[in-house]
C-alpha cells in the first residue's frame, strides 16, 4: 500500500496541476518520497488552494524545477518495486485523479489500480464498532470527520500548516496503523498514545 498525498494549484484535475507530491510505503516506512514541482503549462493557479501549501506563484512556475509530468515519472518508477500498490490516504481519490491526469498529460502508462483505500471510511467504520456515533456535520448533513477530526481521533496531532505532501502522507500512514492494527508506525508519532489500546 502507498499513502499519498499531493498538494495543487487548484482542485480540478483537468485545470490545475500537481505542484508537490508524498509517499510513503506501508511496508517499509522508511521508503518515502517527496517532490516539488513547477505546474504543466496553461495550468490555472487558485491562490487559495497554493496558500494550503504556502507556496507562492513564482514558486510554483519556477522553471528550474522540474516540471509536473517529470515528478509523476518519479512516483511510478519508485512505486513499481512495490507488491501492493494500492493508494490510500485522506479523500485519496483526489490525489490518485491528479496523478492519472498527470501521467496522461506526460503520455505515461498509469497503471495503478482505481481502488483505493480511504482513512475517513476506516475511521467510521472503527468508531462504529466501538459504539461511537461518527460526528454528523449538521449544516452540511455530511459526516465531519475531516482529516483533523480523524487525526484527533487516532491520538496524533492534526497536519501542521502550511501543509507538506509528505508530511500529509505520514499522517495518513500513521493514521491507517492505528485504526486497522492499534500498532503505532512512525517514529515521528511515537511519542502519542493510541487512545483505544489501554
């Protein structure tokens, strides 16, 4: 399993480009990967959505990175090693659409699966088996297990802000161990207890 997370220009993959991406391999933690990148050209740029990552648009269309179809490269090549690529993280389909609209743009073979694994629904779905109610967000008659909430929840600290690719993927890793093996992963979260294991 890989946990990725990507930061972007903008949230709609077919306008707006990949401008940093994390990983982590589940089976060994201390495989992981971090890229920053220039947006592909004729991208549009959301300011809001690049303060999430504090980066600014100079940052982001600085020629001497390299460009959005080169980091997507790197990601296959380093996941192809892997016995389960499956991609999971926070609302991962986001993250696995912006990687498959990449790879196409670049011409590449994206070859990783469409299912992913989702830490919101594993949360749900471990906070029903422990007879807790999953917090509704009233207004909006959604559930409102945010990654913050899912974070809190698993005993760690929500991600800090601006927010990193890798650190996002270390988060959601971290987050996955605990819910599905009540065993801590990371020796970034070593020091925080897991609230349900006594």
């Amino acid at each position: 399993m890989i946990f990725v997370d990507i930061e972007a220009s903008g949230v709609v993959y077919g306008r707006h480009s990949i401008v940093s991406l994390g990983a982590i391999d589940f089976e060994n933690p201390k495989n992981r990967l971090y890229i920053e990148c220039r947006i592909w050209e004729g991208a549009e740029i959301n300011d809001e959505s690049l303060a999430v990552p504090g980066f600014s648009r100079e940052e982001v269309t600085d020629p001497t990175k390299m460009p959005e179809g080169e980091a997507v490269r790197q990601f296959l090549e380093w996941s192809q090693h892997m016995a389960d690529r499956t991609l999971a993280g926070q609302n991962v389909s986001f993250d696995r659409d912006f990687l498959r609209a990449a790879a196409e743009r670049e011409g590449l073979s994206w070859d990783m699966a469409h299912r992913t694994l989702d830490t919101h629904s594993l949360c749900w779905m471990h906070m029903v088996k422990c007879g807790i109610v999953p917090p509704i967000d009233a207004e909006h008659r959604r559930s409102a297990l945010n990654l913050e909430a899912v974070a809190e929840y698993a005993g760690i600290p929500a991600e800090p802000e601006p927010h990193n690719a890798l650190t996002g993927a270390m988060v959601h890793a971290e987050i996955t161990s605990r819910l599905l093996y009540d065993k801590k992963l990371l020796p970034e979260f070593e020091q925080y207890d897991i609230p349900w294991v006594g």
